[in-house]
C-alpha cells in the first residue's frame, strides 16, 4: 500500500495529511465534514481560538457518532449506502448472466 502526501484545508489552516489512494477519498471527505462542522461553530457561537473550536467540533462528532452507533445497536438505522452498493453488485451480476445466456 504506496502513501501519499495531500493537502487539506481545516478552518482555512492548511494540513499535510498522509493516506493511501484507496482512502483519500474518504479522508477528503473527513476533512470536509470536520471544516464544516468547525466553520459551524466558529459562525453560530461565541466559541473563539482555533483549539476550542476544534474541540467543540469534536464533541459534537463524537456525539453524533455515538448517537448513530446506538441506533444500529437497537436496530434503528441500517447501512443505506451498503446495501444500494450490494443492490447495484447484484444487478450488474444478474445483468451478465441475462447477457451471457442470451435471455430476453
């Protein structure tokens, strides 16, 4: 697995992160969830100094996360995006077959 080197700009700070190609795209997308939610704060509270905003921001994606992870625990939430991916695996898989056999 080959790292790279990508920048990332947090609260208009810019960052040197390390990933592999495989997950940049899903830290690029970190990266804009945890800017957001610090942006959020930093314009809707009273909150000043980049520490505390980030602090904040944390919190408030830690609870978000605990929250959801308690829903999949009862059984409120389920994986949507999974399972369109597994639908769309499935779909492909079944359309080759129907083209394979020539079935109409």
């Amino acid at each position: 697995m080959t790292t790279k080197q990508i920048e990332a700009t947090i609260l208009g700070q810019s960052y040197r992160l390390a990933c592999s190609a495989e997950t940049e795209a899903a830290l690029l997308e970190a990266v804009a969830r945890v800017d957001a939610e610090m942006s959020k704060i930093r314009n809707h509270s009273t909150v000043r100094g980049q520490d505390r905003i980030a602090v904040m921001a944390a919190l408030s994606l830690a609870s978000e996360l605990l929250r959801l992870q308690t829903s999949v625990r009862h059984g409120e939430a389920f994986p949507a995006e999974e399972i369109r991916r597994t639908m769309r695996q499935m779909n492909d898989q079944l359309g080759a077959v129907i083209q394979q056999y020539g079935v109409q």
